[in-house]
C-alpha cells in the first residue's frame, strides 16, 4: 500500500475556517478508522484562488492511493477545474476522500453526487430564510 496524502489549507473556504491542526486531526481520524495509510499532508498555499499543491498531489497520483482532503468545499470554487480533478482521478484509478463529509470519489457516480453536493452549498445563499 503506497498510502494517500493529505491535502489541508492554511486559508477560509467558502466562508469557513479550520486551524491546519484540526485538519489535520481530522483527516488521521478518518484514515485510521476507514484503515487508510495516511501520508503527512500537503497545505496548500494561503492566496485566494490558489490550487498549485493540489496540482502537485494530483502530478504524484502515480505514487499514491489517493488523496485526502479536510473538506470537498476545499476543491476549486469553478466547475470546470472540480471536472478535471475528478477525471484525473477516475483515469488514474485512485480515490480522493473528503473527512468531514464522510465522502469518497472512485466512481463517476461519486463525482455526480459531489457535483450536487457543490451546487447546492453555491445556491444556499441565494435561497430566502437562508
């Protein structure tokens, strides 16, 4: 087993913030208990609109399981950008896991359900009572 690398941000997302450490905390918790071998995490820069280290993680596919991030609402904001990361995987036969919402991406029926997931957190604000 070569292992997933962990993939963490040092910036919000989406309006959201969680310390490096927490992330960190949470994305070990979600390998041990799903029997992955967890590899140290990648953080990705602090500019806005930034995705170089995923770009490296996803170069270095081939010597990985899969990859780990904190959160799916961690993927690029443009829907474009999501589509090529879950082709490159799904090409790639590896996984990408997301800790918090207890989601992985191995099939394109999993891509379809977190492309959901994504246009339903975008449309929320614009909904009344939200």
């Amino acid at each position: 087993m070569k292992g997933v690398r962990g993939y963490v941000f040092s910036r919000s997302f989406l309006g959201e913030r969680a310390p490096q450490h927490v992330q960190n905390i949470v994305i070990r918790d979600y390998c041990q208990k799903n029997g992955l071998h967890y590899l140290l995490s990648a953080t990705e820069y602090a500019m806005e609109d930034c995705f170089l280290i995923l770009k490296q993680v996803l170069d270095d596919l081939d010597n990985l399981d899969g990859i780990i991030a904190y959160s799916l609402y961690q993927l690029p904001t443009g829907e474009s950008e999501r589509l090529a990361i879950y082709d490159t995987i799904l090409k790639k036969g590896k996984k990408f896991y997301f800790a918090v919402e207890g989601i992985k991406l191995e099939k394109q029926s999993d891509a379809d359900r977190i492309e959901n997931l994504w246009k339903i957190k975008l449309i929320l604000p614009n909904c009344l009572n939200y």
